[in-house]
C-alpha cells in the first residue's frame, strides 16, 4: 500500500510504502507525487521503512533510467527512508544512477536527517 500527503506546515510530499513495493508501483507513484508538487522547487521524501522490495538490480537501473525520462523539471530533491541494509543498498545505487545537477537524491536511516536536507536551499 502506499499512501501519498504532505508534510504538516511543508512543501514537503511524503510517499508512505507499507508491504510489497514492485517497480510498477514505484513508477506510478512517482507521477502522482510529481503531479502533486507544482513550481520550480519539489521536495519528496519516500518513507520506505515498511517496505518490501521486490526489485532486482536490473529492475533499479530500468526504474533510474524511466525516472531520469520522466520527472519534471527544475529543482528536484527527494529523499529516501530506509531501515534494511539491503534496501539502503538498492536505493544507494538508484541514487548514483539518478542523480543529475538539478535532481538531487539523497538515503537516510533517520527521519529529522532526511527532513533536515530536504529543507536545505
């Protein structure tokens, strides 16, 4: 299941993932978070500490590439929340294949650290 809102008194959109997380599921809830964020600042933190993976590290470099294609313009940051050293891992290599110099991605173990980078300018 994952549920999508916004931080209270924040810009920040927060995708909540709790059970199986397939690639498809993270596509389409990319486009609604995108959908979401309006402006040339989006900030987006993907709380992942519930979460079962069900990615394969092909399907992380698929997933990189169709984001990359995908996300809108300007000024992108989003965050990853994890608590499993496996999906740290999978979330640290999309992060490498992701990342741009307007789309930052960022993979933490703590929520305030997450927030924290997220509200940086």
């Amino acid at each position: 299941m994952i549920t999508i809102d916004r931080e209270t008194h924040s810009d920040i959109v927060v995708g909540r993932v709790i059970g199986e997380f397939e690639v498809e599921d993270a596509m389409q809830a990319a486009r609604r978070i995108w959908e979401l964020t309006s402006g040339p600042r989006r900030r987006i933190l993907w709380d992942l500490r519930q979460s079962e993976f069900s990615f394969q590290a092909d399907e992380v470099r698929n997933l990189a590439e169709s984001v990359r294609r995908e996300a809108p313009p300007g000024d992108l940051r989003t965050a990853f929340l994890v608590s499993r050293d496996l999906h740290f891992g999978l979330v640290r290599m999309f992060e490498m294949m992701r990342e741009t110099e307007v789309s930052q991605t960022g993979t933490f173990r703590d929520l305030e650290q997450a927030l924290a980078w997220l509200r940086e300018s």
